[in-house]
C-alpha cells in the first residue's frame, strides 16, 4: 500500500472568494418561525453567517489539524485521507474511529491525546492504543471521489484492507452514525480481525437492503434473521449506559464470541476499549 505524507493549506485566494460569497449572502424575509416550523430560522443563520465572517478563524483550525500526522492513499480506486498516531505504551492496540454523517474525522480529535498517550492525562499507558482516524470515501479529504456505489459494506472491506497496509493484522473498531454501521459490519463479516467493536448507534446492518442480508457477507448470510435488535427499550438502556442483561448479548460494546470465555483477551479488549473510549469521549457519563 502506498502511503503518503499529507497536509492541507487553504489558499488565501480560496478563503478570500468565501468571505466575498458569505458578504454577498441574500437572506430570505422570516416570520412566525422562532421554533423553526417553517424550516431554518432566519435569525439564526444571520448570526451563522456572521460567525464564519468574523468570528471562525479558519488558519487556527488548519494549523490545528495539520499538528496531528495525516496520510493519503489509495485502494480501489477510492482515495483515503487519515490520520495515524503511534500510541505510547507497553503494547499499544490498534483502533479505528470512524465518522458518521455529516461529520469528519475531526469530530473526533479530544481523543487522540487520551487514547495514544495515557499516562499524559493521568491514566495507565497499558491502556494505550494505535490510532487510525480515516475520512470516509468522499468526505473531506477523502477526495475527489469519481466511481458510485459506496457504502459502509464496501467501505469496511476497504478499513480492512488499510488496518492490513498499516500493519494491523487485528485492530479494534469505533463507530458512530454511519461508522456504527461499518463497525457493526467489521464485527459481522470479519470476526476474527476484530478485537473488538464499540459503536454508539444500533441498527440491523439490512436496514438499507430490503432484509437482503446476503449482501452483507457469507457470516450474515448465515445468520439469516439474527440482527442487533433496536428495539426502544434496548435504545434507552443505551442512552442511560446501562449495563446489559445477560439476554441482551449485543450491546454496544461487543467484542466477545460466544466460544470465548469472561476474563479472556477478548473480554479484556472489551473492557479496554469500552472504557478508553467512554472516559475520554463523555467523561462526564458513569457508565
């Protein structure tokens, strides 16, 4: 896999035509749509616009993004932009973090610190991780996209394939909104990659495809009608962090076959990454 260094700089020019554009912005007359029934309140995309005219600093986020290590590549034919940070520990272990929509790898840039170097922030470098935060195909930097028929199935089968390039033959998996969707298809398809998976959202990975499950793997094939339940109980459980119930066997942190027995490494890759991840992403959540 071929692998290069990358770093973004907007030009002045490009930042100059966006200024001039939001200057020229013709605001649409509103009324009676405070709570927003009519669609988008007028007064609030006036004070949005002001904001990205005087107030967001675009170069502080450039410089910003651009402190972290980043790489392009290429597979299939799909451009990949990600990021990737050494952790520091012991025995660090691999983990992607995906992205839903509308959002960016960005989204996820408190964690970096955390979760590569532990100790920094008062906690165990045992627990330290790889890190590998990738933009899906056709976001951001993810670009220029030029083939159809992307999704989350074909794009888990591409993470695979970048983890693999990277040098991480097992890897454990984040994801939220649409990376839920990939993770839960990394777990379904690629068990015996996966570490573990944790993901924040629970849908039934034939959402999309009419119950075609097939088209999700020979282990989904074979799995016919067992999917991750979403029923609004078992939402709710997940919104307060519950602890699951014995019958509930797909929370979502699941990292453990049913061959694997509590206290193996599959269980303690559960623990980890659960953990990790819950601390530094909602630190003020007791789950």
């Amino acid at each position: 896999m071929d692998v290069t260094p990358f770093e973004f700089r907007a030009s002045d020019d490009a930042l100059a035509d966006l200024r001039a554009r939001l200057e020229r912005t013709r605001f649409a007359a509103d009324f009676a749509n405070e709570d927003w029934r009519y669609g988008f309140n007028g007064d609030y995309l006036r004070e949005l616009v002001a904001y990205w005219l005087d107030g967001y600093d675009w170069r502080t986020q450039e410089n910003a993004i651009n402190a972290w290590p980043q790489f392009k590549t290429e597979m299939d034919g799909v451009p990949i932009h990600f990021i990737h940070v050494k952790g520091k520990g012991p025995n660090p272990t691999p983990l992607i973090l995906t992205h839903g929509w509308p959002w960016t790898f960005w989204d996820y840039r408190e964690l970096i610190g955390p979760l590569t170097d532990p100790a920094a922030y008062g906690g165990d470098p045992a627990d330290a991780f790889h890190l590998v935060i990738p933009s899906l195909p056709g976001y951001v930097f993810s670009t220029p996209l030029t083939t159809p028929g992307h999704n989350f199935w074909t794009t888990a089968d591409l993470w695979v394939k970048l983890m693999d390039g990277l040098g991480y033959p097992r890897f454990a998996s984040h994801g939220e909104d649409w990376g839920a969707f990939l993770t839960a298809q990394l777990g379904h398809k690629y068990p015996d990659r996966m570490i573990g998976v944790h993901f924040t959202t629970m849908f039934p990975l034939d959402m999309f495809g009419g119950g075609r499950s097939s088209r999700f793997g020979a282990r989904a094939k074979r799995a016919g009608n067992r999917r991750i339940s979403t029923s609004s109980q078992r939402s709710r459980d997940i919104m307060r962090c519950r602890q699951p119930s014995p019958r509930r066997s797909h929370s979502r942190c699941r990292t453990r076959r049913r061959d694997s027995a509590p206290g193996s490494s599959r269980s303690a890759g559960h623990g980890a990454i659960h953990a990790a991840i819950s601390k530094a992403a909602f630190p003020r959540t007791i789950c």
